[in-house]
C-alpha cells in the first residue's frame, strides 16, 4: 500500500482506538449489565486485534514506526488491558489477575521492542 495513503488513515485508526478506549472505560465503570460479558469479550477482542493489527499488520508493517502511530497501538493496548480489569471486578476472583499480569509483561516486552525500534529509526533519519 502507498505510504501516503496509510499515514491518512492512521488518524482514522487514532478515532477508533479513542472509541475502544471509552467505551473499556465506560464498561468498566458501568458494569452491571446483563449482557455484560458479551458486551466485554466483544470490546475485548477488537481493542487488542486493532492494536496487533496496527502493528504487525500486512499494511502497516512496512511502514516505519512513527510516534503517532505507535500512541495509537498503545492505547488500543491500554483499553484491552483496562478491559481485563472487568472480570477481576465482577467475579470478584484472584484467578483473573493471572492473565492480567501476564498481558502486562506480555504488553511490556512489546513496548521496549517497539521503542528501540524507534529510536533506531529516528537516529538512521533524524
């Protein structure tokens, strides 16, 4: 895909990670729903595929890492690890913070990876 073309849609992907991220918040606080855990498994798997596919999609692979662009993986990152709160809180069981803190090292190592990918890219092309 055109550079160009792909950096346009980032602010497109930027909105939609503000969704992901107000609506873990919303759910979050709100949840007392009936159908609260499709509504969680839902919001669950399209905040972290968003997230994966802005940073190891076929597209967006080839295109270097730019602060805006991995703000934005990040933050679909952050709603997903928000959104992992919401079992721990309504089960009101320590088994969920097993997968918390194991996304949490997981999310972690990607954002040291990702960083010195930047900051390699940003001294080849200051």
């Amino acid at each position: 895909m055109d550079t160009d073309r792909l950096e346009k849609q980032l602010s497109v992907w930027n909105r939609r990670m503000y969704m992901a991220l107000s609506s873990a918040v919303i759910l979050l606080i709100a949840s007392f729903d009936e159908l609260r855990w499709v509504a969680w498994f839902v919001l669950q798997i399209l905040t972290t595929s968003l997230g994966f596919y802005l940073l190891w999609g076929k597209d967006w692979r080839n295109l270097p890492l730019s602060k805006e662009r991995i703000n934005s993986i990040f933050g679909c990152f952050l709603a997903s690890w928000l959104l992992l709160f919401i079992p721990m809180i309504l089960a009101k069981e320590a088994c969920f913070s097993v997968p918390l803190f194991g996304y949490t090292i997981f999310l972690l190592i990607i954002y040291l990876r990702t960083r010195k990918k930047l900051s390699d890219f940003e001294e080849m092309f200051p």
